[in-house]
C-alpha cells in the first residue's frame, strides 16, 4: 500500500505541478498556455501507467491509497504556489510580470488554484499523526493567508464556503449557513470596488442580450468573443454619456463561467452542465463516503468561484473537477474508467505533440517577424495557416505581420477572415490602419469609430481618427476630434497617452 501510495503522489506532484508552476516563452502565451501542455502531458503518461496498474494487478491497485497520495501531492502543490506568491508580495522573490501573481497570469487564478484544493485533505487534521496534521494545517494556512493578501473577493468568499461546508452540523443548517455567506458575499462585492461590480453587472447585462438573441443552443463555440465586443460598442453609441463608458474595457470573457456557457450552447448547454453537477450530488448522496463528502465540496467551491470569474480557463480547475467527480462517481467502476483510459489517452497524447508543436512553431515565428523580418516570414505564416485558420489569435497575428510587411490587401482579407470569429478592440484598430494604408478613409474611420465604442475611455482610436483627418486635409474634423481629445478624462496614466496628448495639443496651436 505505501508503494502504491507513494506512487501516486509522485504522479498527482508531477500533474499539479505542471498545471500550477509551468510558464515558459516558447509559446505565444507564455502563462497559461504552457500550463495545459505540460499538464497534458503528465496526464497522458501518469494516468496510461496508473491505467495499465489497474487492470494488470486490480487487488494492489486500491483506490484509497492512490487517492491518498494524490491528495497529498495536491495539498503540498497548492501550499508551495501560495508560499510562492507570499514572497513575491514580500519582496522576496521576483513576480513574473507586472500583474502576474504566482506563477500565474493574474489573482484569479491563483485565487481558483488555492480555494479549490482547500478541501483536499482535511480528513488527515482530523486523524492520523502529529506530523502529517500539522503539515497539512500550515499548508491550509498559507493558502488562506496568500487569498488574503491577494485581496480576490471570489477567493475570500470561496474561503467562506469552504469555512461552511467544514461545519460540524446537519445539511440542513450548512445550506442556510451557506445561502447567507454567497448572499453576504454579493453584498460586500458592491459596496467594495464599486466602480469594479458596476462594470461586472455591466458585462452580465450584455451578455444576457446576446444569449437572448439565440436563448436555446447558443451562438456555438467562441460565440461570446465573437459578439460581446459588438454588443458593448452598440449599447455605449446609444447612450454616450452612461457612467459605464469609463469602464468598458476589452472583454474577452463574461466574468461568469454560467454566462459563458449560456452565450456560446445556450440554455441547453446550461442544463447539461447541471444535470451532470446534479446526478454527481444524486450519486454522492446515495453513496456516502468520505471520498464522496470531499469531492461535493470541491465541486461547491468551483461553482463558487465560476460565479464570479472564470476558473475553468486554468488546467488545476479541471484536474480537480475531474477528480471530484471520480471520488464521488467512477471511483466503484475504476476498472471500466482504466480500461477507457487506456483507449484514449494514447490518442490524446499524439494529438497534444501535434498542437504543441504547432503553437511553438508559431512563437518561433512571431519572435523572428518582431525583429523587422515580416515579409521574410510570409511562407512560413502560410505554412501555419491550414493547421491554424480556425484560430482568431493566429489570424490577428498574420495580418499584423501581413500589414507591417505592406500586403495590405491580403491583410484586409486576413482581418475580415478574423472578424468572422472575433470581435475585438485592437481587431477594429488594426482593419482602420490597413484600410488607412490602402487610402480607404471613410471606412477606416468607421473601424476606428467601432474601436472608439468598445472601450471610449481610451485615447488611440481618437488620434487614430485625428491622423486620418490631418491626412485628409480636413481641418474641420482634426480641430474637433483633437479637442475632444484634450477634453477627455485620463482614466490610465501612461507614456503613451501623455505622448498622444502632447502631440495634438502641438500640432493643433501649429
């Protein structure tokens, strides 16, 4: 049994630790990205070698002390990522970026990646030997300290719910206990950072009007990035002066993994989503066991955090989703789960190489265009496009280089291509810079018009329009657009929008 054990928590340090610390350039999302490979790949080999232990020897291979050591491996993962994090607010250790936090892109998900594994091995604090419950109480602690200082209001309320579920009482009385904490958690989400949950609801809002364009199966995948941003540009030109046009920014996802699924698989989706939460709940209950109680609170604290934010964007989520639904679910058919696995995982292996290799084909080739060889690097984007044309990043990508390599037309195509699939702030700015170049005006001020509405607070669509007029020669509208710009609040201080500021105000008392 500790053999067993100890291998599977060299399998569960290898799986979480690629989903939690892996960051790396060569890919052209240096963050997360890497995150879902490298995890991958530790799924794929850890879990054929799991499989085929199952199904060669299935009296050793016991589930309970496989579960032991995969829950030990995530225990001691999240503890040292929150440890991390504590440094680099310390000062300690240098953070990757200017908002990274971790070893992650942002709050969120470090927020996600240590409420999540709260409720992992809490039965070891209440049995077992002194060291172990005092390994596993610091490893709790540092997590709720790094949630704290993060300041993630989900987090903290995902910390509460935990608090809940760990309660020593009835059903009844958790549910009510846990009813006030999600009601008392959106209470203190709009009195603190007011200017933050107004633009949450905002986005909520818009999102609604889209699912209710297409209320039962949805727009399809991608479908939300493919209409919010046009959705937010039309509601804010109708009603300039709304509070929330200081707010709007580039959206990319609702803040709301429920919102998500309602706009891109409509309401059908969203009860599919549910009955499998449900008959997982249904199942748990009708067979209770520790195992079951553990993974209904992961499960709880998930639906938690896709409330407010988007977890299921970071492997860790999914690896722990799994995971609780296997504990309360697959664990008495594992045999059936092992041989399904064995059937599978090699194929998702191959096709995982085949995608990594092509996404850091393409981190090779943006970082050679970024140092001026753009038309140099035209074949090899060509070579890239069969494999990649369904991805709206790639598509942004090559018809950025296309137009730096003066190909206008075919990065006109390229953009248009790309709207289909993605609605976009710098999308809109890009298709104004490439018909400004092919000296089409009128309509590369209607894209840089649209990039002015998806998000008004910013300053570079309106010089953008201010250039176009100056090389129209129409003085009139260059007066007009330069004092608006003069005139508008400075949300963001930057570099860039002082050198914007600065340059019409010459050019305008010239």
């Amino acid at each position: 049994m500790r053999k067993l054990t100890a291998l599977a928590f060299f399998f569960g340090l290898l799986l979480f630790s690629a989903a939690v610390f892996t960051v790396s350039t060569s890919f052209p999302d240096e963050m997360i990205e890497p995150k879902w490979y490298a995890a991958g790949a530790a799924a794929v080999v850890g879990g054929t070698a799991l499989a085929a232990l199952r199904i060669a020897r299935p009296k050793a291979a016991r589930f309970a002390p496989l579960w032991t050591g995969f829950g030990a491996a995530c225990v001691a993962v999240s503890a040292a990522q929150a440890a991390f994090f504590v440094l680099q607010e310390c000062g300690a250790v240098e953070a990757y970026g200017r908002f990274t936090a971790g070893s992650f892109d942002n709050v969120a998900g470090l927020a996600s990646c240590l409420g999540l594994s709260l409720p992992v091995g809490m039965e070891w604090l209440r049995g077992g030997d002194r060291l172990r419950r005092a390994a596993v109480a610091a490893g709790k602690g540092f997590c709720v300290a790094a949630i704290l200082l993060s300041g993630s209001r989900t987090g903290l309320l995902c910390v509460a719910v935990w608090a809940v579920a760990e309660l020593p009482c009835g059903r009844r009385a958790k549910a009510v206990a846990g009813a006030a904490v999600v009601a008392a958690g959106l209470v203190l989400a709009l009195a603190v950072k007011a200017d933050s949950s107004r633009g949450r609801l905002f986005i909520a809002i818009r999102t609604a009007e889209i699912v209710a364009e297409k209320p039962i199966m949805g727009h399809g995948p991608g479908g939300f990035r493919a209409r919010y941003m046009d959705a937010q540009a039309d509601w804010l030109e109708r009603h300039p002066d709304s509070p929330c046009a200081t707010l709007a920014d580039n959206v990319a996802h609702p803040l709301c993994e429920w919102l998500l699924v309602a706009a891109d698989y409509g309401l059908a989706g969203v009860c599919a989503a549910l009955a499998l939460v449900a008959l997982t709940v249904r199942h748990a209950r009708r067979h209770p066991s520790a195992e079951g109680r553990e993974g209904l609170r992961v499960l709880a604290c998930a639906g938690v955090f896709s409330l407010f934010s988007y977890p299921l964007l970071y492997p860790f989520t999914w690896i722990m989703l799994a995971a609780a639904v296997f504990r309360s679910v697959l664990a008495a058919h594992s045999r059936t789960a092992a041989v399904a696995a064995l059937a599978v995982l090699p194929l998702c292996g191959f096709a995982l190489y085949r995608s990594g290799a092509t996404a850091m084909e393409l981190r090779r080739v943006q970082d050679k265009a970024m140092l001026g060889l753009s038309e140099r690097m035209m074949p090899r984007y060509a070579r890239l496009y069969p494999r990649l044309k369904n991805d709206s990043r790639f598509l942004y990508n090559y018809a950025a280089e296309q137009y730096e390599a003066g190909r206008y037309e075919a990065a006109l195509a390229t953009v248009r291509e790309c709207r289909r699939r993605l609605a976009d702030y710098n999308l809109c700015l890009l298709e104004g810079d490439v018909l400004e170049a092919l000296r089409r005006y009128a309509e590369a001020e209607a894209g840089y018009r649209r990039a002015h509405w998806m998000c008004p607070s910013r300053f570079a669509p309106l010089y953008a329009l201010f250039n176009t007029s100056v090389e129209r020669g129409d003085t009139a509208a260059a007066r007009r657009i330069g004092r608006e710009i003069l005139a508008k609040p400075v949300k963001v201080r930057s570099a860039e929008t002082a050198e914007i500021i600065e340059d019409v105000r010459r050019r305008l008392n010239e």
